[in-house]
C-alpha cells in the first residue's frame, strides 16, 4: 500500500512576484496582494491543510519562482 502524503505547514520563502498562480489554485490557503501573499490564518493549523494537499501541491507547482 502506497503511503499518501500529507501538508500540514505551509509557507512562502522571500521572493514572490504575486502572479496569482498560488491563489487561483488553492484559494482558501492563499491570498495575493498587491504587494505579497500570504498564508490565510486558518491554513496554519495542520487539521485545515491536510485535506487541501493536493491543492497545496498544486499550487506549488505552479509557483513560477518555486517560493512555496
């Protein structure tokens, strides 16, 4: 049986160039800004982010300067 990872912390390292791509894919995780994104409050608890960890990943992914 394979085993299924999971995200239980996220986090954006300096360097974001807010594209949007972060929040288009998982948007209950993140919000974009003018200026930055962050981490919505709710996404800092494990329980909140282990049923978004495809999303999650996704949204890493998609990040153009690999930040997530």
């Amino acid at each position: 049986m394979a085993i299924q990872p999971v995200v239980t912390k996220v986090w954006i390292e300096p360097g974001c160039i807010v594209c949007d791509a972060c929040e288009t894919a998982a948007p209950t995780v993140f919000e974009v800004t003018d200026d930055t994104c962050l981490i919505r409050p709710e996404a800092l608890n494990a329980s909140f982010t282990k049923p978004l960890t495809q999303a999650i990943f996704d949204a890493a992914l998609e990040c153009p300067v690999d930040v997530i």
